[in-house]
C-alpha cells in the first residue's frame, strides 16, 4: 500500500517533470507536493535537507520511505507500484528490454548531447566568449542525436518502444520539450513532430507541463537555427 506521498519539485527542471509523470500516470495524482523557487534558494531548506542532503529536486518521500533521484524515483514507483495505473516497464522479456535500452539511451545522450554540451555552453558561458566553431560542433552533435530518434520513431510510428507509452517516454519526452521551448525546429522533424504533439496531449504531461511554461515566454532561443 502506498503511503502519504510528498514530492519537492522545480518548474521546468527534467529531472523533476520524470517522476511527476510517473506519479500521474500511475494514478497517484493529487498527492501532496512543494514546488520550490529556485531563485529564493528554497531547494537548500532544512526541510529540503532533511530528507535529501544534496539540496537537489526531486527529493520524494512515501510515507517514510525516502527516494531521491529522479531515476530512482521513477524505477521506485513502477516497482513497488506494478500493478496501479499504466504499466510502464512491459512484463514481456523482449519489450523490457527495448523499454530499458531506450531509457538509458535517452537519459545518457540526450542529458549529454543536448543539455551538458550544447545548453549548458549557452547558459554558462557569456555571449562575448561563445565560440562560434564550438556551437557549430556541439549543434551538429545534438542535431545527430534528434536524427536517431527520428529514425526510431519512424520505426515504431508511435511511441518510442512501440505501441505503448512506457518509461522510455517519461526520460525522452522532458528533454524534447526543453529542447523544443529552445528553439529546436521540430518542423524538420516530422516523426518527433508527431511524437511531440501526440504525447503533449495527455492527461499526464498536460496536469505536469512546468507552471512558468505556461506563463513566461523563454529567455532566449539558443537552438533555433541550428538544432
Ligand atoms: N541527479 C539528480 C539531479 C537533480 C538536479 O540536478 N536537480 C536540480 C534541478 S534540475 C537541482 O536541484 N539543482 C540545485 C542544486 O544542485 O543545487 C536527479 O536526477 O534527480
């Protein structure tokens, strides 16, 4: 049996909006949650501290159980929650193992190739030092990185390990939509278009879409005409 679930978030941060899916799509909607501001430091609050020494979002608790990590999270639910709501980790050998290539493969590439390589420069580097050459390359690396799982959508014509919605969506989807608030032309991309579209429609991904999203237009566009 599930316990009070608590979870401290971040509008807008990856590793918060997986486990927020997860929670919705296994019907523990509602639960009870903090959504903190970053600006105000509120992350590095003793109650935050208490539970996750890092000061890091997610820091999840159920009942007294405490997991933090967003993967964790999400492997946590879908384990010890199997059987409520969708199933997003197949019982079927040959559909797990697809499901868990296409997670990791998500998580590992696109945390790599999208966010540490190519935004992080946008983000940590002023615009006087950023290096056109260094853009070029880093752009062309993601950019390959979108063409693949193009490529794995035409396969599939639906969601990324088939048919169905499973995990391998929850560590992918977050990453396009950043990548699509930056600028990404998702016009050249029809499959990921699709996707994209597909998957912004549901129930899930609409009660979890990052609040400030809604409100605030993005600062700045760093992919558009390059991703
Ligand atoms: N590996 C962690 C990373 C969590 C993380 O970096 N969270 C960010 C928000 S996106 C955060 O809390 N940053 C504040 C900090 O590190 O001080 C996870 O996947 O949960």
């Amino acid at each position: 049996m599930a316990g009070e679930m608590f979870l401290y978030w971040g509008s807008g941060s990856i590793p918060c909006w997986k486990p927020m899916i997860v929670l919705e799509e296994k019907g523990f909607g509602g639960y009870k949650n903090k959504l903190v501001s970053f600006s105000n430091k509120e992350h590095k609050g003793e109650d935050v501290l208490k539970l996750n020494p890092r000061g890091q979002v997610p820091t999840f608790k159920d009942g007294d159980i405490v997991v933090n990590e967003s993967n964790a999270v999400c492997d946590y639910l879908e384990s010890s929650y199997k059987d409520k709501g969708a199933q997003l980790i197949p019982s079927d050998k040959a559909q797990r193992a697809r499901v868990l290539q296409r997670m990791h493969e998500a998580n590992n590439n696109m945390q790599q190739k999208l966010m540490l390589d190519l935004l992080y420069y946008f983000f940590q580097t002023k615009e006087e030092d950023r290096k056109e050459e260094e853009i070029a390359k880093k752009s062309e690396a993601a950019k390959e990185e979108m063409n693949r799982w193009e490529g794995y959508l035409g396969e599939t014509k639906s969601f990324l390990a088939g048919n169905d919605f499973t995990m391998a969506d929850v560590y992918f989807f977050p990453y396009l939509a950043f990548a699509v608030r930056m600028g990404m032309d998702i016009e050249k991309y029809p499959n990921l278009k699709a996707y994209y579209e597909k998957v912004c429609g549901r129930p899930s991904i609409k009660a979890t879409w990052p609040p400030h999203w809604k409100e605030e237009p993005p600062k700045f566009s760093p992919l558009q005409g390059r991703v």
